[in-house]
C-alpha cells in the first residue's frame, strides 16, 4: 500500500491559486499516476 500525504504551508496571497492548482491539476496526475492503486477525495 503507498500512503501519499503532502503537508504545505501557503502563503496566504497565493492560497487560492494554490487550492486550484492542488484540486485541477496535480491531482489529476497524481491520479493519472500508474503507481496509483486507490483514491479518495475529500475537499472538506
């Protein structure tokens, strides 16, 4: 089982920008990611 965590502290002048990247972008690749097995989102 992998467990793929990332903890970041963000300036606040580039969180929103930040939070779009994270949940367009490089989520989609990590899931696109063969290494990829299981998934969960939860934006909460």
């Amino acid at each position: 089982m992998i467990i793929y965590n990332v903890t970041i502290n963000i300036d606040e002048t580039v969180h929103d920008k930040w939070i779009d990247w994270m949940r367009n972008k490089h989520i989609n690749d990590v899931l696109t990611n063969t290494l990829t097995m299981f998934w969960k989102q939860d934006y909460s």
